[in-house]
C-alpha cells in the first residue's frame, strides 16, 4: 500500500498543472461554501441571539395557557416573587418579572399600537439586552405615589420614537383595556436593539405602573430567564419543571423554552444546517465530474502504463487503490486547503464582522443588526470532510474500472 | 530431457472489430525449454508479438492451450495469471516501459515489492542487479533521465530481478542504435549463459536473429520454418 501511495502521489505531482488547477477549484469552491455556510449561521445566531436577548428570553414561566391565549387576566400571583427566588437558585440563572399587555402610544401627532412591558429596571437587566441598548436615558424607574410633578416613565424603541415624532422627556398617553387603562407618561428612555421590530413595538414602563394600567394588581405574566451558559438550558428546564410547581402547588404553570415560544424560529436554525449540507452536496457533486475528468484524462494518458503494471504481475485490484488513492489524495488536499482558507476567512470576518449599513433596514427587520458576525459550527467542518471522501471515490469509480478492466496485451497496444 | 517452460498447444487467435475478423495466428504449436535463447521472426503482421503476448498471458487465445510450466493458463482467472506472471514470467518490451515516476531502482524494485520481498532484501537484490549490470550509477535516475539503451538495460534488470523462468522480450532492439543493440544482447547472452535464464524474443531484427540458438519463423500467423544452431 505504501508503494501504491507513493506511485499515485508521484502520479499527481507528474501532471502537476492539472492537479494544481482541480486542487485550486476544490479549494476556492469549498471556502466559498464555508463562508456562505458561515454567513448564514452568523445572521441566523444574530437574529435568535437578538430575539432571546430582547423579548423571547431562554426560558419563561406564565400561567398555564398564557401562551395560547395571552389573556391580561392569566398571571401569577404575587408578583411572581417565589417563582424568581426560585429560579435563581440555580446556579448562574437570573429571572425577570414581566407584566404584559396590548395598548396604544399617543404622542401629540401619531399613535401606535405597542406591547406594554412592566419590568423592574435592575431585574430586567439581568436578563435583556434592552438595558444595553439605551441611547439616550434608560428604564423607568417607579413612580413614587402621591407626589404630583412627576409623570411616570416609559422607554421605547428609537423607531417608534420616530413614528411617534417624540424625543427623551416628551410626554406620551398610554391606553390599555380595561376601567384603569389611561395614563399620561413621559419617555425616560429611547433604545435601539437590533431588531426594528422590536424596536416599533415595546413600550417598557415600571412593573407597577405596568400592573397599575394593565389592572393585573400584584400579579405578573411572564417571569423572563437568562443563564450565564445558555448550554444549561436542558438542565434548567428540568430544574423549573421539577421545582416551581414545588414553590407554588396551587397555581397551574407552563415553562417554555424560546424554541417552544417561537417555533419557526428554532426551524430556521435547522433549516440553515440543512442549508449547510446543501451547498456541500452541491458544491461537491460539481466536483465530482471535474474531479472525474482529471482522472480520466489522467488515467487515457497512462493506459499504456497501467498494461505494463499489469504485465509484470500488479493485481487488478491494486491498479483500483492506486487511481482511488490519487483521486483520494486530491480531494481531502483540496478539502484541506479549503477548510484552512474558509475558516480563516469566517474567522476574520468573524472578529472584524461585516458593516452590511447598505442594507441595514432589510436585515433589522429581521432582527439583525448593520453588522453580521460570520460563524461556523464544528459540524459544517466535518461534514465536508466526509463529503470530500465521497466525492473522491464517486469520482474515481469509473476512470478506476476503466484502468483495470483492460487486459494487459490491449493496454499495451494503446497508443 | 530439458524441462518444459512454455508450451502452446494449437493455439489460435482471432481478432474482431465489427464483422470484421483478422486472423493473427492460426492452430499454432510451440515448444520453449530451461536456457533456451530463442527467437520468434517474421514480417510485421505475421503474429510475433501475438504469440509472445499468449504465452506470456497478456491475452487470450480464441481457441488452444496455453502452459507455462506445466500450468494450463487457459482457464486461469485474470488475478492467478497476474499472480503467474509475477512469479514465472518477465517481460522486456519494444518501447522499454519502465515506470516513470519511479527511478531505476525503484523499478527493479517494484517487482520485488509484488513478490512480498522485505524492504532491506528488496533494496539489496536491486541493487546488486543493478550493479551486475553496471548500472548502479543509474539507481537513482528516472527514465527521464536516461537514454534508450541505458533504460532497456534497466528493464532487463527489471525482468530477471523476480527469478522468472523466462524472459519475453518484444522487439528489444528497435528503438536502439547498433552499439547499443549489440551491448544489450551481449548482456542477455551473458545473463542466459552465466545465470541459465531462458530467453524468447520477438524480433525482426537480424542481430537477434544471429545470437539466436533457435529461430522460429512465423509468416501470417503460422510458423513457417524453424532453425536450430548449435552455440
């Protein structure tokens, strides 16, 4: 075996400029698909991060039902405070309360329909992104009650601030269903996430102001989770599942993580390894038939050769692994060379990350900010591996039985 | 009585190329014993490479019997001739054929390689054909890098490094000029007389012919005459 190795690596260094040119074709195509592979992971992570990080979070506790129907009347009782206490004492677990509902925002000249968000501005920290995202002021803080100056706070996105017309220290209406649901507030902060959604669509405010307008008392909607290593998710769940009926037995809970909340989401992140594997396939069933043509041409010009192999004793099926082994040689070298320059380069565009501003409009719709960070899983790594070694003996079959299926005399004769 | 090396029992081979059939050899018997140095001649197309090709096992016969060494190759599957042919038979050829990426020795080695021969044996047997040759200077040179006579000396080497019962050798003087053909044939004589390989040639070439001990003439494909010489 080691002298076949040693025939069929001289054998490719013997047409070298074809090698070299099936080498660079394999190499470039592949580090093509890793960074389109890698730019689709990047903006898909973007877009999950951003979504988890703003409003899905990893892992939310409601009562049960909430999520099927978010009626404003389903909420845990007691401002949710056992429940917190509970969650965090799993280790690296922070929980935020949240009180929700549907209003409407009215500036002086435009209205928009929002989703009112009651949080407690250091809890919700823990646990959000928004709180990072602030460009001018921050959450409200709680409004003390009696004291006649002050308006109480809401933050919004700097999208709607625009739809709105309204800048930090404006006063805003606030409408919410039901005998308590009017309020006059003033923005204490504006906030710019990724997502532009978002953005047009939340309006933070105090959780008691929150719970105040809403008419929800002391009772919350959704108690928010973040992990110091979202990895631990499984064990979390497992953990909330197994003890928060433990805290409160009386009250029916649903615990969900973000893929439950936002399934088509999660299907995304699938549907881009799936996309992976497509390309690859693609990529390298094009190969196949360039590889194939190398081999062939490189197996017409030797036929002569192969007739004198066999003539001194070569067994047919040593003449197979030879021509395998050169097919296999090119492919995992250029399979090699590609993964060593589509890694680098989703690494650098990685670190540096992408400036997209051009299109940032279209892609924070989406919810993924100007800049994507291209990224790789360890799988999109092997795959192509596997798919290299595929390819290299899908290509050889044919140029391989070709060599070995002529018998010694009529190999000699070729011309 | 001389042992049998080669034996062809009225062999006949029939070429086709659409309805066209060409009859290259035509019920042909042949007899080739231990130290023969004999060789096949006749005109271009009358069968010599044909038959050297059959006995050799390169090819099959349409009809007839092949022996070498007493083994019917006729119904061999092409893995046991390929295993005959490495253990019984070597092989010179017109155009020399030695491999090219290898280097001389390496080409000598190669056989030795399929033979199962230790890596440090191996290395030592080719070199030491090499030298007997007077070729050890050219051990490491590829056929590249060396003239037509220098590699068909390499491919004799080659042919007798596996200890083979007989050398066929196709036309091994065509390509070379007179002096070179003259040392080459000195060399198989030497080799046939000093180390007792048998050699069987094909050839049209008349300082083969002069060497020869045995001279079976073939003309479109059957064989015409045949002419034994004493030494």
């Amino acid at each position: 075996m080691r002298a076949l190795l040693q025939i069929a690596w001289r054998n490719l260094w013997r047409g070298w400029r074809r090698s070299a040119v099936v080498l660079s074709a394999l190499t470039v195509g592949l580090a093509a698909c890793l960074v389109l592979v890698g730019w689709s992971h990047g903006w898909v992570r973007q877009m999950v991060d951003s979504a988890v990080s703003t409003k899905l979070a990893l892992l939310a506790v409601h009562a049960r039902g909430y999520q099927a129907n978010p009626d404003v009347e389903r909420t845990l009782g007691e401002g949710g405070r056992a429940l917190v206490a509970a969650i965090e004492r799993f280790p690296g677990a922070a929980a935020s309360p949240r009180a929700l509902g549907d209003g409407l925002v009215q500036s002086a000249r435009e209205s928009a329909r929002v989703v009112l968000v009651g949080v407690l501005p250091e809890r919700e920290a823990r646990v959000s992104a928004v709180a990072r995202s602030f460009v001018a002021g921050g959450f409200p803080e709680a409004t003390p009650i009696g004291v006649g100056h002050g308006l109480p706070g809401v933050a919004i996105g700097a999208a709607l601030a625009e739809t709105l017309k309204v800048r930090l220290g404006d006063k805003v209406v606030l409408h919410a269903p039901g005998e308590t649901g009017l309020g006059a507030f003033r923005i204490s902060g504006i906030f710019r996430t990724q997502s532009q959604g978002f953005d047009k669509s939340q309006a933070f405010l105090h959780l008691e102001d929150a719970q105040r307008l809403l008419g929800a008392g002391d009772g919350v909607h959704e108690i928010a989770i973040a992990l110091a290593d979202p990895r631990e998710l499984p064990a979390l769940t497992a953990f909330a599942l197994a003890e928060l009926p433990r805290v409160r037995p009386d009250e029916p809970l649903e615990v969900l993580t973000w893929k439950e909340r936002e399934p088509r989401l999660a299907a995304m992140l699938d549907l881009m390894a799936s996309t992976a594997w497509i390309a690859y396939a693609m990529m390298f069933a094009g190969m196949a038939f360039g590889i194939a043509n190398a081999l062939l041409m490189s197996v017409y010009e030797r036929i002569r050769e192969f007739g004198v192999l066999r003539s001194l004793g070569l067994p047919a099926r040593q003449l197979v692994w030879m021509v395998l082994i050169e097919s296999l040689l090119l492919t995992l070298g250029g399979a090699l060379l590609g993964l060593g320059l589509g890694v680098s380069a989703v690494w650098l565009m990685g670190r540096v990350g992408v400036d997209l501003a051009g299109f940032s409009g279209g892609l924070s719709q989406l919810g993924v900010g100007a800049t994507v960070y291209p990224r790789l899983e360890a799988l999109d790594l092997v795959s192509p591996l596997g798919l290299a070694l595929g390819t290299a003996l899908l290509a050889a079959i044919w140029p391989a039985w070709k060599a070995a299926s002529l018998r010694p005399a009529e190999a000699l004769r070729h011309v | 009585m001389a042992e049998t090396v080669l034996e062809a029992q009225r062999v006949t081979k029939i070429y086709r190329a659409g309805a066209i059939e060409t009859v290259a050899l035509s019920d042909v018997d042949l007899v080739v014993e231990r130290g023969e140095f004999s060789a096949l001649s006749g005109p271009s197309g009358s069968g010599k490479t044909t038959l050297l090709n059959l006995l050799g096992t390169l090819d099959r016969p349409t009809r007839g019997r092949v022996f070498v060494s007493g083994q019917d190759t006729t119904e061999m599957r092409e893995a046991e001739r390929a295993h005959l042919r490495l253990r019984k038979l070597g092989f010179v050829f017109q155009a020399y054929n030695l491999v090219p990426v290898l280097s001389a020795l390496e080409n000598v080695e190669f056989v030795l390689l399929l033979q199962g021969v230790p890596t440090a044996e191996r290395h030592r047997r080719a070199l030491a054909f090499l030298r007997e040759l007077g070729l050890a200077e050219l051990a490491e040179k590829r056929p590249n890098e060396m003239s037509g006579g220098q590699q068909q000396r390499v491919a004799v080497a080659r042919a007798i490094a596996s200890d083979p019962e007989i050398v066929l050798a196709d036309e091994p003087t065509a390509n070379l000029d007179s002096k070179t053909a003259e040392d080459l044939l000195d060399l198989m004589q030497r080799l046939n007389r000093e180390r007792g390989v048998t050699f069987l040639f094909s050839t049209h070439d008349p300082r083969v012919m002069a060497r020869a001990r045995r001279v079976v003439r073939l003309v479109d494909g059957q064989i015409a005459s045949e002419e034994r010489r004493g030494e």
